[in-house]
C-alpha cells in the first residue's frame, strides 16, 4: 500500500530542517504532508507536548522509526484506511465493546487464547542516559513496558519525561484483552481497533479487530 516504501525510507534531511522545539501534533503533520498521504484528524492525548530535537539521531531516522515514536508517545499505532488515509487507531475500552460479532461468525473457523493480555503495571523510558521508572512497586505480577531511544523524547530532560510518565502509563495500563482469531461474513462498519465481543457457550470472550 501507499505506506510500505515510506517505512524503509530515511527521512533524517526532513527531521533535520524542522524548527524545534516543535509540538507533537506539527511534527505529525508536518511529516504526513511532506509523505503526500492524509491522516484522519484526531487529537492525540500528547499533541501538545513539546518535542526538543533529538541531537544524537543519525541514520536511523526511517519512515517505520518516526511513526513508531509517535505511536509511542500516544499509546496508539498507526493504520491506513479503507480510505487510503493514515488512521491513529488509539483502543476504546471493553466494557462494553463496540459489536457483538457471533452472528457474522463461521465457529469452527474462531480460535482463542486461554488467557488475558497482562495488565501494564510499569513503564520503563529510557533516553540516552535517562531512565527512569513509573507505576506500583515491585511486584509479582507486574508487566513492565519499555519505551527506549524514541525520537520524540530522547532530547528531553528529566523533569519533561517525568510530567509525561505517569499519564502515559495510565494509557497503557487500561487494555487488557484475549487474543482471538476467526474467519467473518463481515460488516464493512466495522474498523481496525473496534472492541468486540463473541460468544462461546457460558464463555464471553471481549477483545478488538486488530
């Protein structure tokens, strides 16, 4: 699709001729206008951030790389449309989802994981020599999350990630889900990211198209 020669190309003389430091929300903009593709408008939870240049960034300044970094600093990922347009796709929550798909279903072709996806408990960000720590003490069960060398952060300081830690952990932690797969008469309403629910028995199974 329109998005796949973008991923491997290095886009460092682009990312090089920005004024910083620059808000999420422009770089995003400036970066999709310059790819020629449109994105779908939404505002991203750390859209207003302000986004200081990344002074050790060489080579590794790909399409893949600064969608990655935005992705990651919004808790969402990216997806092109129906429409040929670039979807931030940013999970609703499951209770309740969206649909309930059983009645598009072919139940021999559905398949589903025994388990839940862990809960995040902890978010690691590491930034060249920054790394800091945020969520619930050692425990157990805890899961933790490390965002490390994104481009978006790398030339903040302490105090910058600190402000952002805690929020962005709160975005992580609330998905919780069980992987399923099968094969759908369809709805063409439904999109990447929609929660949904089936049915198996007494069992009730939540998760999202994905």
């Amino acid at each position: 699709d329109a998005i796949h020669s973008i991923l491997g190309t290095n886009y460092i003389e682009w990312y090089a001729a920005l004024e910083f430091p620059i808000s999420c929300k422009n770089l995003r903009d400036a970066f999709f206008s310059y790819i020629g593709i449109e994105q779908v408008e939404i505002s991203l939870p750390f859209d207003d951030v302000m986004i200081p240049i990344d002074g050790n960034i060489s080579s590794d300044c790909t399409g893949a790389t600064i969608l990655q970094s935005i992705g990651e600093l919004n808790a969402c990922f990216g997806h092109m449309n129906r429409e040929g347009k670039f979807a931030w796709i940013i999970l609703p929550e499951l209770d309740p989802p969206i649909v309930d798909i059983e009645k598009y279903s072919s139940n021999s072709l559905v398949q589903y994981e025994s388990f839940f996806t862990a809960r995040i408990s902890k978010l690691q960000i590491s930034t060249g020599d920054t790394s800091l720590i945020f969520g619930e003490s050692a425990t157990d069960k805890e899961n933790l999350y490390i965002i490390d060398s994104n481009i978006l952060l790398n030339g903040m300081d302490e105090s910058q990630i600190s402000e952002i830690g805690d929020k962005l952990l709160a975005l992580y932690a609330k998905y919780i889900y069980r992987p399923f797969s099968g094969e759908f008469r369809g709805n063409p309403c439904y999109e990447v990211g929609d929660s949904v629910r089936y049915y198996d028995g007494g069992l009730t199974i939540d998760s999202y198209i994905l």
